[in-house]
C-alpha cells in the first residue's frame, strides 16, 4: 500500500478507465483509485484516511450527477486535510463562472479540457505530483524515478545538509 | 501493534537490569566492585539498544551518559554512592570527566568537519568543484563512472559520507531517470556511489566516525593526520580500483556514452572567497602538523572560528550541525572513560586471556566481529562497543605476554576502524547505502553482491598487507 | 526598506480608476502602478522582484507576460478580472497561476484576501513589517500623534482614513479643553445639516455615524447620492464657495460631528496653524474623490447607454440564434465524452497491438492473454467500487495495490484463479506476467469502450438527423415516445442532474409530422431545465384519452421549477415574451413556434403552474388528437419568419 493516492472521478466509466490506463506509469508509487461518483469518492477517501493514505492529486470530471466537480473540489478545499491536495478538472464541459469559482474556491491547480492528450495528461500530472511532493514530503529521493528527477534531486541538493548523518 | 512495538524496548531493559540484580561474585570476573558490575549492565544495555535499534542510536548514548552520572559519579544519587557493607564499592568516577565527552578532542574534529561541509554546501562549492573535476573523464560511461567514484571518494574523506552521496546522486540522478528501464550500466553507475562514499570515509580521521573513535584510544599524538592518510589512502585507491573493475564487469552498460549536466558557476563573494580560502588552508593545515606544530584537533576548530566571524555560518546553518552524529560519538566516548577508568577493560581483557588466543586469532576475530556488527546496525555504534575492548585486548597483549608485542596497539585500532566501515552489504548498513536504494534504481540483491565482494576483498586486503609488514 | 509595487493592468481607463479607488488603502505603503496595456509596464523597467502583486486583464498579449513574470517570481501573487469568455482562464492557470478571480469593484472580502496574499508573499520576501502587518491586518490605523506631523510634512503620504483621522483628532484635541462655542456635537437620527438650495455657513467632520446626502429629482422624488461615513467631511463645497448647498445632508444614525462655523473656522485656523496643512489636503482630497466619483459614474452610465443600444439590437438576433446555439452547444457537449474515450481508446491501441503482436511469448500465456481480452472485450466492466472492494481483498496474494486491482479488473484474483496461474512463479514473474495480462485486457476493454462509444454517438446523430431533415408532405403514424427518447438523448449531459420520471402508457400510433413535434418537446425540455435552473425533478408522462368523441393522446411535461404567476400564464405563449437571461433558450419564440406546430395539428397546450412555496411546480400539457389526415405542412424556416 503506498503512502499517496491518485484520485480519478468521472462518471463516464469509458472516460475514467482511459485516464486510468493514461496514468497506469506512477501506480508504482501512487495507489491510482478511480471513482464514478462523487458520492463514491467521499466514500472513499474516509476510507483510505483510517488506513493512513493520503491524497495527492484529484483528477475529477464537473458535470456528473448528483454533486458537482467544481462543488466537490470546493468542499475539499475546504477541509484541512486535503487542502494541499492538486486539484485538476477534467472536463469539457465546465463554464465559466464554474472555472473561476474553482479557481477562487477550489484552489484549482490546472485545467485539462475533454479530449485530451495521453501523453499531456500524464506530463502535467508529474510535474503536479512533483509539486506535491517536494512540498509534503521529506524523503524525496524515491519519487525521483517516476516523476521530475531534475526537480527532485536539485530539492534533495538544496536540502543535502538537513539530511540526517551517521 | 503495541505489544509488538514494547517487546524489543522490554528486552533490552529487563536483561541488564537482571544483570544488574545478580550479586557481583556470581559473574566470572574476579574482584570484582560494585561500580565495574554497573558499568557490565550499562554496557549490555548499550549493546541491546545499539544492535535493536528500539530507539535512536543518539538517544541510547544520551542515556549511558546519563546512567553513569547518576550510577557512577562521585556526585550520583545517594543510594549509588554510598559504600554498602561486605562489598567493595570500587573508585567512582569524577562527573566532570563523564560530562567532557561532550567536548572530547574528536567531537570538536568533527564539528570541524561539519563546518567546512556546511560552508561549502551554502556556497556550492562541493557541487562547482565536483562538476570540474567530472569534466576531464569526458563522456565514455566507463570513464565517467571512475571520475564520480574517485570525486565521491575525495569529498566523503572530509565531508559526511552522506552528504557526498547526496550530492553526488543529484549529480547523476536526472540523467539515470531518461535512461531506459533495466539498464544494467545505470544500475552500476548508481552503485558506484554508495560504494566510492563509504570506502572514501576510511582515507581520513574525519572521514567517519569510527576512525575518530580510533584515535581517541590511541596515546596523544600517536597518530597524526597525515599518518592516517598515509595508510588508508593507498588502502582506498586499491579498494576503489577493485570496485570500478568489478562494476564494470557486473554492470555492463548498452550505450558507450553519456553526458552529465556539468554546468556550473562558482560564486566569487567576498565571503564565498573566505569559504575557499578557509577550507583549502584547513586540509593543509591537517596534514602539515609537523611544521606548526598544531595538532588535527586544534587545527579544527579554526574554521568554525573563521566561518562564525565572517558570517558564513549563521545561526540558522549552526542548526544544520549534525549534533546526533556527535551526541552517538560522546555516548561512545563515555563508555569507553568509565571502562578503562574503573579498571573494568584491563580486568575483562586478562580474563579472557587473550594472551593465549595467538596474536592473528584475537585480531581476526576482532575485526570480522566488527565486520559483521557494522553490517546490521550503525557503523559509529559498532565502533563505540567495539573499540574499547579492542583498546584493552591490544594493550594488554603489547604491555603483558613478552614477545609477542611486535604488534602495537595502532593497528590493531585501525583494523577495526576500518573494517567497521567495510560493512555495506544492506540498504540498512550505511546512510549512503540507504539513499541509494531509495532512488529505486539498484535493488538489495545489487547491494549484497558487490558489497559482500568489496568488503571481503578489504578484510584480504589488510590481513595480508599485516602479515607482510610483521 | 524596499518600496514594493502593485501593478495593475486594463486597457479600459474606468476600470483602471476603479481598481485605483479600491486599492488606494495600500496607497501609503505600496507604489500603486496603472498601465493601459502591456507595452507601458514593459516600458516602465520596473524591477520584477520588487512587484508584490499584479492585477491584470486577460488577454492573450498579457497572458504572454503574466506566464513570464510568474515562471522568475513564481511568488508574486497574479489576479485577473472575470475575463468574458473562458477560453484564456485555463491557459493563465495551466501555464502561470491565479490567486484569484476579481469582480470590477473589489469586495470586502475581496480586498481582505488580497491583503493576505500580500501578507504571503512579503513573509516570504521577509519584507512583512510590523508596520504592514497592521495596514494589512486590517486593524485600526497607526495612532497619530502631534509629533509625527512634523515628520510627514508630506500628507501624500497618508491615507484617505489616516489623514482625516489625523484632522478630526486635532480638531477634538484644540476643543477638548476650550469647547465654549459648542463645537463638538452628538445629532440624533433624522437631523438636517445643510438644505439643497439654500446657504450654508457650517462645516461638519462625522466623528462617529452615518449621513446621508440626497439630491431632489426632477419628478419631485429624492434620490440618494451618497452616504458619508466618519472620516468625511459634510458642507466643505458649500462653505468655501458660498454656493447654496447641493444637496440635503441627513444624519441616518446617531452622529457625532465637529461642526466650525465660518468665523469659528477663521479663527482656529489662525490660532492653529499646524491645522492648515492637513486640512487643506484633506479638503482637495475629499473633493478630488467626488470628481473621481463623477468621472466614474459618467463614464459607467455612457458605457452602459452605448451596451443598452447594442443589447437591444442583438437581443432580435440573440433570440433567434438562441435555439439553434443552445441545441449545438447541448450536442457538442454530449459528444465530448464519447468522442474523448474513443480517442484515447485508438491512441492506446496504436502503441498496444503493435507491442503485443512483437512479443515472443509461450503459448500458455498467449492463452490466457486471448481469453482475457476476449472477456474484456463482451462483458461490461466491474463497478469502481466492487474493483476497490476486491483489490482490497486480493492484495495479500498479489502483494501490492497495482498488480491486485489489475488483477481483478482482468478476473483473475480469485484464489482458485491465482493457483492455477500464478502460484508457481516468484513476485517479480507474476508482476510481469500480470503486466503482460494487462496488456490484452486494455487492448479488450478499449475495444469494448469504444464500440459503447460509438453507439452512442450513432444514437446521438439519428436523433439529430430527424431535426435537420424535412417531414415528408403527408402526415404519417408515427411513435410518440421514440421521438421523446430521442429528445433526451440530446439533453442527456444536462439531464445529469436531474431526477427525470418518466411514466409512458401504451398509446396509439399519431399521425403527425414527427419531426415538428421533435421541436415541441425540445423546446418543453429545454425550458423544464432552465426553469430549474439546473437541478430537481422532471416528469414526462403519456396518456390516451378521449375529447370531443375523438381519440387524443396527452404528452406532459412537469419541472418543479419555482412557478409561472397566474398573471403571467397567458403572456407566455405571446412572442418575444422572455424570463430568461441572454443567451438562454429563448422562450418567446420556442413556446410560439410550439403553439403554432400544435395548432396546425389541430391540438392544444395548456399550462398549469403554481408558485406555493411548498408546491410549486410548471406543466405544460400537449393534447394531439390520433386520426389527424389534414395538416398544413410547413418548413421550419417559414415558422420562424412568420413568428417575427
């Protein structure tokens, strides 16, 4: 079980298994999760907290049933414990008072229109990742493989005298 | 879960306070006084929490030095220091003594050491330095895999062999991160470092703890700086060499060629000028003692003098010092005081009669002791147990059994010093061990091949170079 | 001390003043810089690590810079006024980063985030001053005493509040002892100061309260112009000039004021000539805010004259693209999704046949991976949630999450399963086997996904082809519900947060133009959906019935919207008659034109609504009579134009 989770929401089960397979390369140290709801997703991460897992990153859909993206990325904002999360709405249907409430309420991290780029999706979501981690994470050099490794190892450079000594 | 947590933590207490109840005439030792069959339970207590690691290795050295203030010292508690009837309570130890291991000799070497490290790392000079000493090795894997080995090696003889490993990986890491899954030749590569940082610790007295630790029981002056690197510099090159062949041959790599990013820029500051200056007239300072006359301890604490009054070291890097590594070294230093103070070593060492054991037997069992021990548990904690009683062994052989003292107590010491860092066979044995294998690149089994073929070639190595010289 | 600046950026001068006036409270401490484009700021040369905050228009030449100025000071906090279309929002936050979105005028909250974002970044700068602290912190203003004016002799320095609290403060201070005239005044509510039209002679500071100045209008009403708050100054214009008053000013709360008469005045300010200074500059400041104010109100009300003009003439065309827009708008959106999945579909397939087809693999595992992809491909996924369930349980044979949810999304994670294949090799050969798996699954499963895809799209299209097609002359027998689904299936994204009941009885064939009444329901739809603005309830229910000895069918379509007042029930079905925003489906003509279809099918709509607050609820119902031989038939272009 890895420390960190990657959580795909959309309701669209053909959409949300090819983000899946899109981001299946960091499954190695992110418990990649998907969700078709929103419900779902809430469900979820009570879960994964009892068993100590934390969000990194939401990729989440808007228009879905019941709640809303944007609404669900507000809400977890919101509370403490996944406020440092990336947010990222996947979508190609949120508009624009819908995009800037996310911006101002969601802390929206970025934003990837529907149909998207495997390898685009993939990139940015590293370069989120890295972000995350270099500023949650202390032991930094295990990331390096599967996400920015130049970003990383210059973070573990900079911090090279605070690592602990034998 | 919290049963499973206490159990070790339980062990390691409820032994030597057994220990502790059992009336002194019990334990095979003659004569023996009160303060040394305290001294025995600290001893055990220190090796159980060293080996078992419940808590951190500094905390464990914190505690000896707070059990033998309270058990031991002139100024402990009552019930301790009073001398009970029908037993020989034994000399007490001064509690000025017990708290100057705080400011021994070697702790003050090493933050010495921690100074120039931290300064050069706030100005980059390692980082400048090492990529212009990469660019000669050019491009061919080959090559480029000797030069990170042999820069890795150099800077871990005056800096932590951590931090060198650090560096070093932030050097390589980006480029191994574009190479191609499951290349061999990148495996090697990552190898290399861990390997060149740990064996590069023994060339130098502050390259790790354990050499410290080593001439701390040595006469003053018995070994200088310079001395030291006369034996484990060739001892290093010679291990190196053999560690680069063997990666080659284990770790062949599919592309003949690579490129590090190697630009860089030295800062020209003022104060990174003062960095520059302060740290090369310190290395030379080291080992020139013979012409001032300074010795490698009082040498060092001139940069920290230096760096403070220039504002190169401020108060928040001073918090950058690594005051666990030196906190483990006091704890060691605290218990070897109270055994060769309270007359315990000697009286252990001709117990065991040694004398008898033959010369070779008693070193190789020494040193493989220490071989084994640094593999599973913390190279500077080994040395703390196993140096005193090393000490005792060798004096006693060199001062009692006639004839067979061609063999003083240096190299003794420095065979153990040694070969406690030859063990690196697990991603647990050395911090650098540990950062290599965090990267993900190098699995256990990589480590356990070559540095059970390293550390072993070491251990031949020195046997041998001892029966030459005898 | 670095002097920090602020940079604002808009091409448009009123909304320059706007942010000016609404950041003129950091004035004191920060160089507030206004530029109308791009070009002035890059002239300027300022340094950019002195810049605390940027506020900008979004267009595409600042978003150029703005992506500049944040990949060097990743720190500077960037804020964008709600750009018009959303297109350049995405880019800004994808390429830089946005603290925040702002409306014209900056609310309160607004303006505190703003200052914590300031806060933020000059703790970061290790620039955050006591000093700052308090300006930003939103606390009372520094105390001011005598000392410090002759420090500042330079009132520019000061703000609006600390510059009046600094003259109201001396002024109490001058009457404190010697307050003889009776100078210092507490007015109760509803107490006259000045009188438009006549003279004035007094001039009032508000210590503490409200006053409000009022102005008549020419139909004999009284009109509002501001409400002066403590810190300001009543009667100043009147006073210096002698003009009669402007405007009547009335206290609206309890008010404490320091009211100095013409004589009064020339007395203190000869006594008291420290006073002079600051006074002087608060009397320019204060009426140079009421010009900035007019500047600002004419040119909103010129902007605004010059948008009512426009607004109306699009408003004929709006409505008229209106139907049209909102259906392309809907169908784009519906085939977003499938159209996304079936292209990351045929991407992963190009990388992944090709990779399976070039491996050299034994016939067991060639085996096994056929039949998994051929079970990917038939049958439909496992829920996320089941996956989650069984992962969890499959772990401790798998070893870890991935391998174990790979396995069970391919169906091999039962135990019986994990012997028969895996038992036999060690972790890091099942880890490649069942990545090998994994491959033939993606290969079925995509397969599999974007067929489901594909029919939808197909779907999709037959039911558009029936809007854009043309009814054959004669009328045929024709489904009513299918016509029905196939409305929905248009509206199905935005259904999505509906609750949509749909109770069909069996009714007969109706002979009738399909494709005409298509638009009826339609245009029902549409309206049920924004009548509700986006969530609740919509029931559509069939019915046979009997009127007249003739056989009718009923189609009703009911939202829980908040209600049609009765007053307004006949008025909808009049043309242009709208309830909606701009750019919304326009009702006026969608309910004529459905009017109009229905009544060439010699049927009826009626509308039952009702606006309680615990009921409430819309419905229109569409009576069609079954046996309908004769119906004028028509273009749906010709409808249109008859319906101007």
């Amino acid at each position: 079980m890895n420390k960190y989770i990657i959580l795909c929401v959309d309701d669209e089960r053909e959409v949300l298994d090819s983000v899946l397979a899109d981001l299946d390369g960091l499954s190695e140290l992110f418990d990649l999760e998907a969700a078709q709801s929103v419900d779902e997703a809430r469900d979820f991460l009570t879960e994964s907290q009892q068993n100590q897992q934390t969000l990194a990153l939401i990729l989440c859909d808007h228009l879905m049933p019941g709640t809303k993206g944007v609404d669900f990325l507000i809400e977890l904002q919101q509370q403490g414990e996944y406020k440092a999360a990336k947010k990222v709405l996947l979508t190609g249907q949120a508009g624009l008072e819908d995009t800037v409430e996310a911006l101002n309420r969601g802390g929206l991290d970025f934003y990837i229109a529907k149909p998207w780029q495997g390898d685009e999706l993939f990139a940015h979501t590293q370069e989120l990742l890295t972000d995350y981690i270099l500023d949650n994470e202390k032991d930094l050099m295990r990331y390096a493989r599967l996400l920015d490794a130049e970003k990383i190892f210059s973070a573990i450079h900079a911090r090279r005298q605070s690592i602990s000594n034998d | 879960m919290k049963l499973k947590q206490w159990f070790p933590m339980l062990i390691c207490f409820a032994i030597p306070l057994a220990v502790l109840a059992l009336p002194s005439h019990v334990l095979p030792l003659p004569d023996l006084t009160l303060v040394q069959h305290r001294i025995i339970a600290i001893f055990l207590l220190a090796a159980l929490l060293w080996v078992f690691e419940p808590v951190p290795v500094f905390a464990t050295s914190l505690l000896i030095i707070t059990l033998e203030v309270v058990m031991l010292s002139d100024q402990g508690l009552a019930i301790f220091v009073t001398q009970p009837p029908e037993v020989n309570l034994g000399q007490l130890l001064p509690y000025q003594d017990i708290f100057a291991s705080f400011a021994s000799p070697i702790i003050i070497l090493f933050m010495g050491g921690f100074a120039l490290a931290i300064a050069a790392s706030k100005y980059d000079l390692d980082m400048n330095l090492a990529r212009v000493l990469l660019k000669p090795f050019g491009h061919q894997v080959k090559y480029v895999m000797l030069g990170l080995m042999l820069i890795t090696a150099v800077f871990s003889m005056f800096m932590s062999n951590t931090a060198t490993t650090v560096m070093m990986l932030a050097i390589l890491g980006p480029i191994i991160a574009c190479a191609p899954e499951n290349d061999l030749g990148s495996k090697g590569l990552v190898l290399a470092i861990p390997i060149a940082a740990n064996t590069g610790g023994i060339a130098t007295p502050i390259g790790t703890p354990p050499n410290a630790i080593a001439l701390q029981y040595l006469p003053e002056g018995a070994v200088s700086f310079a001395q030291w690197m006369m034996v484990g510099l060739p001892f290093v090159c010679v291990q190196l060499a053999l560690a680069w062949f063997l990666l080659g041959y284990l770790y062949p790599s599919k592309n003949k060629n690579m490129e590090l990013k190697l630009a860089g820029k030295f800062l020209h500051s003022p104060k990174a000028w003062v960095v520059y200056v302060t740290f090369a007239m310190t290395i030379l300072m080291w080992l020139t003692t013979q012409l001032h006359g300074m010795n490698a301890y009082v040498v060092a604490i001139i940069p920290l003098a230096v760096f403070t009054l220039t504002g190169v070291i401020t108060k928040q890097d001073l918090k950058l010092i690594n005051w666990d590594v030196l906190w483990l070294v006091a704890g060691g230093i605290a218990m070897g005081m109270a055994l060769d103070k309270s007359g315990l070593a000697v009286k252990l060492a001709q117990s065991l009669n040694f004398a008898d054991m033959g010369v070779w037997l008693v070193i190789i069992s020494l040193s493989l002791t220490c071989y084994l021990m640094a593999n599973f548990m913390s190279n500077t904690a080994t040395a703390n147990l196993l140096m005193p009683i090393a000490a005792a062994v060798a004096t006693t052989m060199s001062s009692g059994a006639a004839g067979q003292s061609e063999l003083g107590i240096i190299p003794v010491l420095v065979i153990v010093a040694f070969s406690s860092s030859l063990g690196m066979i697990l991603p647990v044995s050395t911090p650098p061990n540990a950062l290599a294998y965090s990267t993900g690149f190098i699995a256990t089994n990589d480590l356990l091949k070559t540095g059970l073929i390293i550390g072993t070639s070491g251990l031949i190595i020195m046997y041998s170079v001892m029966m030459l010289l005898v | 001390m670095t002097r920090y600046e602020l940079v604002c950026v808009h091409s448009d001068p009123e909304q320059l003043l706007l942010l000016q006036s609404s950041l003129a409270v950091l004035g004191s401490h920060f160089n507030l810089r206004l530029y109308r484009d791009h070009h002035h700021w890059q002239q300027a040369e300022l340094s950019p690590s002195a810049i605390a905050l940027i506020v900008a228009e979004l267009t595409s030449s600042t978003l150029t810079l703005l992506s500049q100025h944040a990949q060097q000071h990743p720190e500077t906090p960037i804020l964008v006024l709600t750009p018009s279309e959303l297109s350049l929002l995405p880019c800004l936050i994808n390429q830089a980063r946005v603290d925040l979105v702002l409306e014209g005028n900056i609310s309160d909250t607004q303006l505190h985030q703003i200052n914590q974002l300031l806060c933020h970044f000059l703790r970061q700068r290790q620039g955050l001053t006591q000093e700052l602290q308090t300006l930003l912190g939103g606390t009372s203003p520094p105390s001011l005493n005598p000392s410090q004016q002759t420090q500042f002799l330079d009132y520019g320095l000061y703000s609006d509040t600390e510059l009046s609290a600094l003259v109201i403060n001396t002024l109490y201070r001058v009457f404190k002892e010697n307050d003889e005239q009776h100078v210092c005044r507490n007015y109760s509510k509803n107490h006259l100061l000045t009188r438009e039209g006549e003279h004035n002679n007094a001039l009032w500071f508000i210590a503490k309260g409200e006053v409000q100045l009022k102005k008549s209008t020419p139909n004999s009403g009284e009109q509002e112009v501001t409400v002066m708050r403590s810190g300001s100054m009543v009667g100043g214009m009147s006073f210096i000039t002698g003009e009669p008053a402007f405007t009547t000013s009335i206290t609206l709360t309890e008010t404490e004021v320091i009211k100095l008469e013409k004589n009064q005045f020339a007395t203190l300010m000869k006594s008291n000539s420290e006073l002079l200074g600051p006074f002087t500059h608060l009397l320019l400041r204060n009426f140079n805010r009421r010009l900035q104010g007019s500047i600002i109100t004419k040119l909103k009300l010129q902007s605004t004259l010059q948008s009512l003009d426009a607004a109306h003439a699009q408003l004929v065309e709006t409505e008229k693209m209106a139907v049209l827009g909102q259906l392309v708008a809907g169908i784009a959106h519906e085939l977003n999704n499938p159209v996304a999945a079936i292209l990351r579909g045929t991407d992963t397939l190009k990388t992944k046949v090709p990779f399976l087809l070039d491996q050299d693999l034994d016939i067991k595992t060639r085996q096994l991976g056929a039949t998994t992809l051929n079970h990917a491909m038939k049958i439909t996924p496992l829920s996320t949630a089941l996956i989650r369930q069984r992962t969890k349980a499959a772990i401790p044979l798998f070893g870890n999450n991935a391998l174990a949810r790979k396995a069970v999304q391919m169906e091999l994670d039962s135990p019986e399963k994990f012997h028969q294949h895996f038992a036999k090799s060690n972790p890091s050969e099942m880890g490649q086997s069942i990545k090998m798996l994994d491959n033939y699954y993606l290969v079925g499963n995509f397969l599999r996904s974007i067929d489901v895809c594909a029919k939808r799209i197909a779907d999709l299209v037959k039911g558009l082809k029936h809007y854009a097609g043309q009814d054959v002359e004669q009328a045929v027998f024709a489904d009513i519900h299918e016509g029905i689904e196939e409305t929905l299936v248009i509206f199905e994204n935005k259904l999505k947060a509906y609750e949509v009941i749909k109770t069909y009885q069996s009714i007969p064939l109706v002979q009738c133009h399909p494709i005409e009444l298509q638009q009826i329901w339609t245009n029902l739809i549409a309206n049920a959906i924004d009548a509700t603005q986006g969530v609740g309830s919509i029931q559509i229910s069939t019915s046979s019935l009997v009127r007249d000895q003739r056989d009718y069918i009923c189609v009703s379509v009911e939202d829980n919207g908040p209600g049609i007042a009765k007053s307004k029930q006949a008025a909808i079905f009049e043309l242009n008659y709208t309830t909606k925003r701009e750019g919304n489906f326009g009702l006026g003509i969608g309910l004529t034109v459905c009017q109009q279809i229905i009544k060439r099918h010699h049927g009826e709509i009626t509308v039952s609504s009702c606006t309680d607050e615990e009921n409430h609820f819309t419905r229109f119902d569409v009576y069609l009579p079954v046996i309908n031989p004769i119906i004028k038939q028509r273009a749906r272009a010709e409808n249109l134009q008859e319906s101007q």
